[in-house]
C-alpha cells in the first residue's frame, strides 16, 4: 500500500540549516505528512521514535556524528525505516555512499520540492501501520 499522509507515521527531517528543516517541515505538513525536524544527530537520537517514522531525510553534513552515521543508528532502531540524504555537496563518492548503506536515494539542496514528495508519497505503508 502506498503512502497516504494521515499524521500517524511521521517524517523525520534531520538538517543544521534552519532554514532547510523549517521550508521542509513546512511543505511535508503542507502535503499532509507529520513532522519532526531536529537540527542534530543528538537531538534526533535524543527524541525521535524511529520505529513509528515513515521515513527520515537526513543531511549529509549535519556535523559529527554526520547523516550516515545518524542513517545507520536510526536503521540499528528501525531496521526497514527508509532513509533519503540530502546535501549541497554535488561529489559523487557521497552518491556512491549513500547507495552502499542502503539509501532510497540522495537529492541535492535545494530539494525539487515535487520530487521529494513524490518520493515519499512511493514508500510503502508497513501492514501494521495501514488503518
């Protein structure tokens, strides 16, 4: 089943740019997805419930620990929680990174805003989850 935003699955949204997490956080509520933006690691590790997450948008460059590693203790909580990186860096090593830890993809700033719900509009709703 696809995605239907109704509030009850969350997006994270994890960015030290104010300004990136607040236009994000914005438009996922604006297409009816709940959301939880964090501007560090820490402070999503520190508050967030990845088990009930849709899906996280993590910056790459969010400083240490960085997104990967933010990726890879979310998905230690949540082992089937898609993961979408985003960065400014246009550098195809992170590209290539992103798809070894197993990433749905890595969009670069700024987001085409379509193309960010589109993707996560496609995620499928866990079973458990459909109400």
């Amino acid at each position: 089943m696809i995605a239907q935003p109704d509030g009850s699955q969350p997006v994270l949204v994890v960015d030290d740019d104010d300004t990136v997490r607040t236009g994000m956080l914005g438009l996922l509520r604006a297409a009816g997805y709940a959301a939880e933006g964090y501007p560090s690691a820490a402070a999503a590790l520190d508050a967030c419930d990845p088990v009930r997450a849709h899906c996280a948008v993590l910056d790459i460059h969010i400083g240490e620990p960085d997104g990967f590693a933010l990726g890879q203790s979310l998905r230690a909580l949540a082992p089937s929680l898609p993961v979408i990186f985003i960065t400014g860096d246009d550098d195809p090593a992170l590209v290539h990174r992103a798809g070894v830890v197993g990433a749905l993809t890595l969009l670069l700033k700024p987001v085409d805003a379509d193309c960010l719900l589109a993707l996560i509009d496609s995620i499928p709703v866990p079973p458990d989850a459909v109400r």
